[in-house]
C-alpha cells in the first residue's frame, strides 16, 4: 500500500513540473516540408503557399508563433500563427498568397514567439524556390530494371532529415514583423475608401475667331443657404415684494364629532300549551293475619306512611 502510494506521489510530482513553465527553457523550430537552405520547386497552382513546422522543448501556453514569409523583392507576408506544443507535432501555416504568385529567387520564413514565460525565440528559414515544377519525360524503353524491382530501404528511414532552423535576432524579426503589421492595417484602412467621383465635364466650343466679340456663357443658378443666429436681450420686471411682520396664530376648525348608535329590534312572542299528566297511585293493603304474624315474631311492618 506504501509503495502504490508512493507511486501516486512521485507521478504527481512529475506532473507539476511538467505543468510549470521553465523560466530557462529554448523554444527550438524546424522546418518539415522547408529547411534551411533547401532547393525546392514549387508547383504552379492556384493553391495558397503552406508551411510546416514542429517545436521542441517550448513552454505549453497559450502564445503562439507568428509566422512571416518574405519574397525575393523583400515584400512581407503575415501568414498564420501555430501552436509550439505539443513537441514534435507538425504545425500549418498558410500564408496569403498562391503558390503560382511566388518569385523564384532566395525566400526567407521568420518564425518568432514568447514562449509563454520562457526565453522568447526567433528562427530563419532560407530556401529557394521555382514557380514551377521541373518537368520531367521519360521512355518506358529506357527505364532502368532496378528501377522496378523492390525497394530495399529500410522501413525506419525517413524521406528527409530533419534540420533546425538558423537562430536570428529577436528585435530584428519582431522589428520585421511589426512592420509587416504596419503595412497590412494600411493598405486595409485605403481599401476602405470610397473610389474618387468623376470630374465634372469640360464644355469646348469651336467658333471662327471674329475680330472683336464677347462671348457670355449663364451658368445654372446657385442657390447658398446660410445660417445666422439673433440675439435677442428681453428685461423683465419682478413685481414688488411684500413683506410681513409679527406673529400668525393659525385656526384649525375640528368637524363635528358623530357618533353611531347601533340598536336592534326584538319582538316577544308568548306561547300557552296544556300539559296533560295521568297518575297512579297503588295501595298494599297487608291482610291483619299477615300483620299480627309479623308482631308476634317481632317484626315491624311498615305501611309507606312515614
């Protein structure tokens, strides 16, 4: 039980290191589908241009880095930004223009970033880059019989080797950047502008040249409506003020105090009934045999009179 705990503890461990940012850590870039100093031909369509990078040992937050693409004739491109984490994943950046309006020539791609509270990063990645693709004919006659047997490359060996990017200045790509941004929010506020109304038409009349004339030419009317404000100053007089002395004694007149009187109505009514009763009286009559027994036995025998 110890020992799982302690396993719990160390993974908790390594799990809040991972989660702090490294205040020392370098963000390092690499070029996927562009290195540095690479000969590519580009393929003339009407797709816009991409790039791939991937990143190692950069702080996981939420900066990302900004991309910018420069052309032969030096014009800059803002193209999208990517994520840095995590390592090693490949990242796609388009930027705005199409594969068929590149510029053969030596390109330039900056990659800088903040890495969230590490070391911020700049990279640069030079290429050289065609229009279009190379073309390429072939005979099937004259294909080579190695060509079409089995490759026998091994499984684990990747089709390009990867290269780090070339470290640059980190004021001197912002600078770059920032410019770019400049640049971009200009030409979207001259967008913006309504395009220049037509002039007015110019009138050429042809005449002889006479000796002495006077040509004159009435225009339309011109009507101008113009605003004034008037002032207007108005003197009111206050009546007199009037002014009283001494003492108010005020007079409350109470209403006349009402009272109620709530009394009720009552009718008596007498009613006579006959109650008629029936009574029996029953009488022991005790034969004097039976009384004259009872004394001589010393009984006592009583008559219910009292």
């Amino acid at each position: 039980m110890a020992s799982v705990r302690l396993i719990h503890l160390v993974a908790a461990a390594v799990f809040l290191v991972l989660s702090v940012a490294d205040p020392n850590s370098v963000c390092y870039s690499y070029g996927v589908d562009f290195v540095d100093e690479g000969d590519y031909f580009i393929n003339n369509s009407n797709e816009s241009f991409t790039c791939v990078s991937t990143f190692q040992g950069c702080n996981k937050g939420p900066d990302p880095a900004e991309i910018l693409f420069v052309d032969p004739n030096n014009e800059e491109y803002l193209c999208s930004e990517v994520q840095t984490t995590p390592a090693d994943t490949p990242m796609l950046s388009t930027c705005p223009f199409t594969k068929n309006e590149m510029i053969s020539g030596h390109n330039m791609i900056l990659v800088i970033g903040n890495n969230d509270d590490g070391e911020p990063f700049a990279w640069q990645r030079g290429q050289y880059t065609i229009s279009q693709d190379k073309p390429c004919w072939y005979s099937p006659t004259l294909v080579h019989p190695a060509a079409l047997g089995a490759p026998t490359a091994s499984p684990n060996q990747h089709r390009y080797m990867r290269k780090s990017d070339r470290a640059v200045s980190v004021a001197y790509a912002r600078a770059r950047i920032e410019a770019a941004k400049v640049r971009r929010d200009q030409k979207t506020k001259a967008a913006q502008f309504d395009k220049r109304a037509p002039d007015a038409p110019t009138i050429t009349v042809n005449a002889t040249i006479p000796v002495n004339a006077t040509s004159t030419i009435t225009g339309s009317p011109i009507t101008t409506t113009e605003s004034t404000a008037i002032s207007t100053t108005a003197t009111i007089t206050l009546p007199p003020l009037t002014v009283y002395s001494g003492r108010y004694t005020p007079v409350t007149t109470l209403p006349t105090p009402t009272k109620t009187r709530l009394s009720f109505a009552h009718t008596t009514t007498t009613t006579t009934k006959t109650v008629r009763a029936t009574f029996t009286k029953t009488i022991l009559v005790t034969p004097a045999a039976s009384l004259k027994g009872c004394r001589k036995q010393g009984g006592h025998y009583w008559d219910g009179r009292g």
